[in-house]
C-alpha cells in the first residue's frame, strides 16, 4: 500500500542555487521535478499551484507543450500548413498574412500559453486607436482611425490560429473565447437577402457575364471565387443539368450540382460568349487564365441599378434562404449548401428574421372590424 502524502507538492532549493525548484507528482503518481525560473518564492508557489491545477484538470502534458512554443513560432506554423491552399482558398491566406503581420508584433515573442483573454482584448484596443499607414516614396503617411471591421478581422484569424493550436494539444483552451470586442461593428455578419425585384434591377444593369453569374448564384449556391470563376466548360453538363465541383473550399463542396431551369439557361448563355479557351469565365488579364475578381464590376453595377452596396457572396446566402422560404427542411438546405456543419446554416437566421419582418408588416390589424360585404365575417 503506498504511503499517505502530507502534501501534494514542494517548492525548494537545491545547493548553491538561488533558484526555486518545484516537486509534485502527476495523475499517474509519478514524481516531476522542474525549475521554477524564478528567485520569488511566492512566484514559485503560484507556479506549483498552476501545475497541480492543470493536473487536476488533466491538462497537464498540454500545458508544457505550449510552454515551449511562442506565438511567432505557432503563427509561421499555422501559416506554412493550415492557411495555404488547398487548405484554404488563396484570398484567406492573404487575408491571414496581413492580420499575421500584426499578431505577431504584439504577441510573437509571447509563449503560447501565456496569451489570455486580457491580452487580447488590449491588443484590440491599441488597434482600434490607431491609424492607418500607407508606405510611400517619402516615407509613410497616416490616414483616419482602423476601421473596427479590419480590427475584427485580426480577432478571427487570431481565433483560428488557437483554435487550431487546442485541436493539436498545444493549449487547453481558446482565450479568445472569453473575448468581447470592444466597439459593435455595424453590419458584421448580417448577410443581405436579395429580392427578387431587386435581383432584376441589378441584372438590367449588369454586364452579360455578371448577369449570369447573380442568376447562377442565386440558382445553385455556388461560390464566386473558388468554384464558379476558376470553372471549366467540361465541367458544365447542361444535357443532365448538373455542373461538377472538383475542388472546393470544404471537402463536403466536392459533388454535383444541380441546375434549375434558370441557372441552365444562365450557363448556356455564357458559355456562348466564354470563346473558346477552357474556361467559363477568361481572362487575359492574368496567368490563371480566368478571372479572379468581380469587386469593380459589382460595385459599379450596383450604383448603376441604385442598390445600396453589399457583398457578391450575399447571392449565396439569398440562394439558402429562398430555399428555407419555400419550405425545405434545414439539413436539405445545408447538403445543398455543400457544407460539413450543419451550424453554418445558423449564419442565414438573420436573413430569414428579415424576410419574418417584411411578411409581419402586412399584418391588416382592423380585419375583425371589416364589413360583411367585403366577404369576411366579423370577428367578435
């Protein structure tokens, strides 16, 4: 029988050492010796303390794994491997760079575990404060305040890298998680629904290929960039009316797609202007051979139509929500979505409260007090 221990742990000195040394044994019994790097006592009390604490929450071969690692050393790594394509589309990885340019000056020397949740929050602060530089050939010059919207950005690539830091066991948990952003950003997340009279204004206004690519949106759920500019004639089989997505930005996106009346209509007209190269959609302008940006062209043909301005991707989100409104069941609803978590549906809610909105404003409230003659009996 093993015997009784006064204590779980010891904090002590070894000769001719001015540093604090802690002893404390593991969920398996086993006895762990490590210094505390410090010449506090106190410091070296809480240091054991946090050991027994991970013990207890069976943490603690997590904990000294990310003690070794800084976030420097993590974000090149998060960078090299899980932000590049095919992990992630050429865009995201831009968009990770940038916000990894300033994540790392304010937390690269940092270890890993040492990030927590009011870390974070300064960091977001100071941003919010600053300013926008732009190099020139004299020097930099200063614009206006961040917008929050970029800040936000820098708050979800820094989520994702610690996300993906917990999945491998470097941290216990996300400090992001207790996170609360600093100013509201207006219109973040709130995708915009396309009406149908909306939809037609904008196509009168658009150029032929982009007058097809809002009516195959809206019609298929495709994904501007990743899956419909980068397509090949072959891939379009207008006799079966389907169209076949080999590379996508999830694994569940890789299917067929089938076509409605409208959007086969859409891709016959545009493969009648593509000409006669291999892609849907050309382009000279670039070594990919197709186009790989519409933002110009969208945001002209809005202000031409006079629709206020809002995202291209939104026709995505217009295509799931009339889907939702004709009365398909949610799960259908995200497999033609092509998507691995069926939480993703969760992000056109709000969409569908709009569309709830918009009905609850034909509300006739002086129905229980119109006459017989009209055909409706009163309600007493």
């Amino acid at each position: 029988m093993p015997r009784s221990r006064e204590h779980d742990g010891v904090v002590f000195r070894r000769k001719e050492s001015r540093i604090w040394w802690i002893r404390y044994r593991d969920r398996n019994g086993i006895r762990r010796r490590e210094s505390s790097l410090t010449q506090d006592w106190n410091e070296a009390h809480k240091r054991l303390r946090e050991r027994l604490q991970a013990r207890d929450d069976n943490v603690l071969e997590v904990v000294k794994r990310g003690e070794s690692l800084s976030f420097g050393q993590w974000a090149d790594f998060f960078l090299e491997n899980y932000s590049k394509p095919p992990m992630r589309a050429e865009k995201t990885h831009e968009i990770n760079l940038r916000a990894a340019k300033h994540l790392k000056g304010a937390f690269g020397p940092s270890r890993l575990v040492d990030i927590t949740a009011d870390h974070v929050e300064l960091y977001l602060r100071g941003r919010l404060r600053q300013r926008v530089r732009i190099k020139c050939s004299l020097g930099y010059r200063e614009k206006g305040l961040l917008q929050p919207a970029t800040v936000h950005q820098e708050l979800r690539v820094l989520r994702r890298m610690l996300n993906v830091a917990v999945r491998k066991k470097l941290l216990p948990a996300n400090p992001c998680s207790g996170v609360e952003f600093p100013v509201r950003v207006k219109g973040l997340f709130r995708p915009h629904y396309v009406s149908w009279s909306e939809q037609k204004r904008i196509e009168q206004h658009a150029p032929a290929h982009l007058r097809n690519i809002v009516r195959i949106i809206t019609e298929t759920g495709l994904r501007v960039y990743k899956e419909l500019m980068s397509m090949k004639k072959d891939q379009v089989d207008l006799p079966n009316a389907v169209v076949w997505i080999p590379d996508s930005k999830t694994q569940n996106g890789i299917a067929e797609v089938p076509l409605t009346p409208l959007a086969v209509e859409a891709f016959r007209d545009q493969l009648a202007i593509a000409g006669d190269g291999p892609f849907l959609f050309p382009s000279d302008l670039n070594s990919t051979g197709h186009q790989i940006e519409l933002k110009t062209v969208w945001f002209k043909t809005l202000r031409r139509a006079k629709v206020p301005y809002f995202r291209i991707y939104d026709l995505r989100s217009t295509y799931a929500t009339r889907l939702s409104a004709g009365g398909v069941a949610d799960e259908w609803v995200t497999q033609l979505l092509r998507q691995g978590d069926s939480q993703v549906f969760k992000r056109y809610s709000q969409m569908k409260l709009q569309m709830k909105r918009e009905a609850l404003e034909k509300i006739n409230r002086q129905a229980n007090e119109m006459s017989l003659d009209s055909g409706t009996a009163m309600v007493q």
